[in-house]
C-alpha cells in the first residue's frame, strides 16, 4: 500500500516544491489549498505525470470547519495519512511596523499560520496514533515548515514573526507528544524562498545577496526545501525528532 501525504498549501511555492519531490518518493498526495480546483489544475497534473494518485482537498487551514472537510476527504480517499506536511502560511495583507500593526492583520496571520496547524495537526495526530498502537509497523511523521523570521525579528511583519515562532515551539511540544508512539516531528526552516510571497521584495533580497546575507549567494528555492523533507520522509534521520533542518544558504550562522 503505497503512503500517503498530506500538504497544505501545496499546489504552489514551496508547498509545490515539496509536493513534487515526495511525489517522486512514491506518495499519494493529498494536496489542500485555497484555490478552487480549476485553478490549481495545472499543478495537479504536473504532480500526476510524476505518477502521484493526486486528491485535491480545498480548505482554508485558519478555518476549523474546513480542516475537518480536508481532513475527512482525505481519509475517506485513500484511509491513511503517513505523512503531514504544515507548510500553509500567509504574510500580513500589509507590511507595518509593529507600532502600526492591526488587530485585524495580527488575527489573520495568527489563525492561518499558526492557530490552524496547530489543530491540523492534533486532530491527525490523534489519528496516527491510533493506528500506530494497533499496528506497529504503520509509519508516520509530522513536518512543520517554518521559517528564518522564527528567529529573526522583522519589525515590519512582526506578527508574522510571531506566528513562525510559535510553530517552532508546536514542532517540539508534537515532538515530546508523539515519541510515545514512535512517531518523529520535525521542523523545517526555510530562509529566502523564491516564491510569489517573496517576489513582492525581489528587488530587496536581490541587493542583500549581492552584499553577502548568505553563505550561498542565491536565492533557495521550492525544490531546496523539497529534498530536505522528502529526507525526513524517508526516514534518513531516524534519531533526530524534534530538530530543525535549515535551508537557508548558511544565513543564519554568526560571522565576524
């Protein structure tokens, strides 16, 4: 029986990156996006040619009724989830310092990037576990992408900060929660993204690549971040549950 993941946001960005390469691993992809359908068709059939068995689940991860009609579609189609990938993330609608902020902005992020995955993650956590306690040879992991801003502070999008911050902390408190049951979490830091997120502020991270934010002076993109999960997926760091795996071209490391 082949496994099955499940990703959210996964018809574009870096959710479309990770999509692809866990197809190639062999996964049935249950895939969640905002989208309709239709619109997310090209990217279902690319995943297809790739030889996937392609379920798409629309839903807004920030609302808990549409979580449990992706959760319940995805189940129903193909009876397993191996694999959940929390990838699902927006930027605030306006980028202000954190002294103009909104409550509205604050709210918006906050329930899609954080409070959303967070009981995503429970309901199929549960899930996992049960079926791990009665069959134990069913293997499962929980990836949570994050993102540099969970440590570096933007005081122009500081809840957005706050919300990857937040998912850090929810990638060790399912890291304690599922060891039990042997099943392992991880969390996945992505730095400078070429996405649609980013291409707004192309301009600017192309300036600070020029002037050595990163060890590797390229942008990262989709396909960076899909490898390092489909290494997770397979099992490569079989130890390491609760760790983060950095995809950021060396950015973070302190330089003198």
């Amino acid at each position: 029986m082949k496994k099955t993941a499940l990703i959210t946001g996964g018809s574009r960005g870096i959710g479309f990156g990770i999509a692809k390469a866990l197809a190639n691993e062999g996964y049935n992809l249950a895939i969640n996006g905002v989208r309709d359908e239709e619109n997310a068709a090209a990217a279902l059939d690319e995943l297809r040619q790739l030889g996937a068995e392609v379920l798409y689940c629309q839903g807004n991860v920030a609302s808990s009724i549409d979580r449990e009609l992706v959760i319940e579609k995805a189940y129903g189609v193909f009876g397993q989830i191996n694999v959940l990938v929390n990838n699902a993330g927006i930027a605030p609608r306006e980028r202000l310092d954190i002294l103009e902020t909104s409550i509205e902005n604050y709210h918006e992020v906050m329930k899609t990037n954080l409070e959303g995955p967070f009981f995503l993650t429970q309901a199929i956590a549960k899930r996992m576990a049960h079926i791990k306690q009665n069959n134990h040879a069913f293997e499962a992991a929980i990836i949570f992408v994050t993102s540099i801003s969970a440590t570096v502070a933007s005081v122009n999008r500081g809840e957005y900060c706050i919300s990857k911050a937040g998912l850090a902390m929810t990638n060790l408190l399912f890291a304690v929660r599922m060891a039990e049951f042997n099943i392992p979490v991880y969390e996945v830091r992505p730095g400078i993204i070429a996405t649609d997120m980013t291409s707004k502020v192309q301009e600017k991270y192309d300036n600070l690549f020029q002037n050595g934010i990163a060890l590797q002076p390229r942008w990262g993109t989709p396909e960076d971040v899909g490898k390092a999960v489909a290494s997770l997926t397979r099992g490569d760091f079989p130890y390491s549950t609760g760790q983060v795996i950095g995809v950021d071209g060396g950015m973070l490391i302190d330089r003198l």
